[in-house]
C-alpha cells in the first residue's frame, strides 16, 4: 500500500531487497522475465494428474533451484513432503506463479 505512493526509485530499491531471496520475482516486477502464458498454465493443469503420479520431483526441485526460481526456503519445504503426489502437485502450484522460463 505504501510502495505505490513513493517515488520511482523506491520501487528499485524494493526490487534489490527482493532480488536476493526472490530474483524471479523481481524479473518480473521489472518486466525482464514474461509472465507465465496462459497456454501454459492451462498445460500445467489438464497435465497435473499424470505428472503428479509420475513424476519424480527431487530432480525438479533441484533444478528450481538451481535456476533460482525457488528459493532455499521453498526448496527445503517441498524436499520435506513425503508422498510424492503431493509433492509434484506443491511443485506444479509454485511453478505457475513464476516467469514463463520456468515452464521449461
């Protein structure tokens, strides 16, 4: 509520403090990663079952993160989670609010 009525470079510096834990998020604050498609999204849901039961998502998970579009945090969270459905299916939710990259 505050940020919009601040002068532009607030909202840089608000994009640096976000950078390190989120750099995805600040990408696309600043227009430099697109939005997830629509087109996507929709080949993420109608897919969601069958990936969800068959895939392995450490694999995913690591390179997430490795590409940093998951931070520690939510790397360690999802690591936790024992049945892999649920796991893949945390994964698929997560990755619909990143940049259109991640879809790859």
């Amino acid at each position: 509520d505050i940020l919009p009525n601040r002068p532009d470079h607030a909202f840089d510096h608000f994009c640096d403090g976000v950078r390190p834990e989120h750099p995805w998020l600040s990408d696309l604050l600043e227009d430099e990663e697109p939005e997830m498609t629509d087109d996507h999204r929709a080949i993420l849901q109608a897919n969601q079952d069958t990936l969800a039961a068959t895939v392995d998502p450490h694999p995913i998970i690591s390179h997430m993160r490795a590409n940093r579009y998951f931070n520690q945090f939510e790397e360690k969270d999802l690591m936790t989670i024992t049945n892999k459905e649920e796991t893949n299916r945390a994964v698929i939710d997560i990755i619909q609010d990143r940049p259109d990259p991640a879809f790859y």
